[in-house]
C-alpha cells in the first residue's frame, strides 16, 4: 500500500486534533486518489479547505496523489498579500479552467 503524509494548518490543525489525528497524519491509500478525494476520505467539509499543497508546491484539488506525497490543506481566511504569493488565485482560476473543459 502507498502511505501519504497529511498535514493541516489554521481552523483545520484543531479538526485534527479534535479527532486525536497525527499531523502530520500517515495516510493509506490503496491506490491514486486526488486531493479532493482524500478531503472526502477525512470528511473535511470541503468549505474548509481554500487550498492544497502537494509536496510544498500549491495545485488545484483534483491533482492526484501518490505514494510518498506531501498533502497540507489550508482554510480559508490566509491574509491577502500572502493568497497571491502563495498562488492561492492562480491556482483556483486554473482548476476552474480545467473544470470547463
């Protein structure tokens, strides 16, 4: 099985501990998944979830993940100047481009 490592950040670091969760969480997965199917594993309401990161790199929520991955899932409310370093917008416009296709 392939193992992937979750961590959470802001609003969602206290889910984790909430739910007395590792973080970073040593996630199974029995084959690929994408981010968002694995939100849906951890039933992290997706209103919580502004953004991922997959080995410290920002993508869009149907990336999909494997074995030896990095994932953090940010919440919303990071300050703006840092949403826009970051690539929280161009992210978000990107994901919404390959959704119409």
């Amino acid at each position: 099985m392939a193992v992937i490592d979750v961590r959470a950040f802001g609003k969602l670091y206290f889910l984790f501990r909430e739910r007395e969760w590792d973080n970073p969480l040593h996630y199974e997965i029995k084959g690929p998944l994408s981010a968002d199917e694995l939100r849906e594993k951890l039933e992290i309401p997706a209103e919580d979830v502004e953004a991922v990161f997959i080995n410290r790199v920002i993508k869009p929520l149907s990336t999909t993940l494997g074995d030896g991955d990095r994932v953090a899932f940010v919440p919303p409310g990071v300050p703006s100047i840092h949403r826009f370093n970051l690539g929280f917008y161009d992210v978000k416009e990107k994901g919404e481009q390959e959704q119409a296709k």
